[in-house]
C-alpha cells in the first residue's frame, strides 16, 4: 500500500490551491503543515484544499487543516475544500470540520467562493 502524500501548490489568481493526494497522515503532516506556514507567511489569505485525489486524512492531518483555517481567518481570509471523496468527507463529517470549512463539488466552485 502506497502512503506516500503528494503536494502541489498552484497561485490563481489571489488563491493559493493546494491539491494533495495520497494518504494525508502523521508520516506526511509535517511537509504540509511546513509549505502551509510559507504561504500563510506570504500575503495569501485564500486557500482552497483540492482533495480529488485524497484517499485518507488522520486525525493529524485535519489538524493541518484547523490550523490552516485559523491562521486564514484571522487575516480575514477564506478557506474552502472542494472534490472530497465519501471517506474522507465521512471524516470531515465526524470531526466537526464541515462546520467552519464548506466543501465544494469542484475546484472551481471552491474558487468562486473564496472571491465572495
């Protein structure tokens, strides 16, 4: 089985998009939670999760995602997820993270939401 996590980080427009896939984990939390703090440090306050090729996210990588949210939030900025598969919005669900972070169909719905 391939845990591994891939991330790439695309700059559209004023949103930074993160599109990660494989297994988000505590093997792999730390090098997203490190280009997470770059781009939070960085003028950025938009930023939208692609999940279409997410298998798995632990406990330690939806914290990732709260930290990612608060950081944002407090320069005013937006966070959305979009193209989250059943088991990991099952996840999202059970947390309680589908409350402050809306999920969208697809990168492009995630997109025009953080321009509202």
């Amino acid at each position: 089985m391939d845990t591994k996590v891939g991330i790439k980080i695309e700059e559209v427009g004023d949103t930074m998009v993160f599109a990660i896939e494989g297994h988000l984990d505590a093997s792999m939390v730390n090098a997203v939670n490190e280009r997470a703090t770059d781009v939070l440090e960085s003028d950025f306050v938009k930023v939208v999760f692609d999940f279409s090729n997410l298998v798995y996210i632990s406990s330690a990588g939806l914290r990732v995602l709260l930290y990612v949210a608060k950081k944002t939030k407090s320069k005013g900025g937006k966070v959305a997820l979009c193209s989250v598969n059943s088991n990991v919005q099952r996840i999202l669900d059970i947390s309680g993270l589908t409350r402050f972070l809306p999920v969208y169909d697809d990168r492009e719905a995630a997109l025009s939401a953080t321009k509202s």
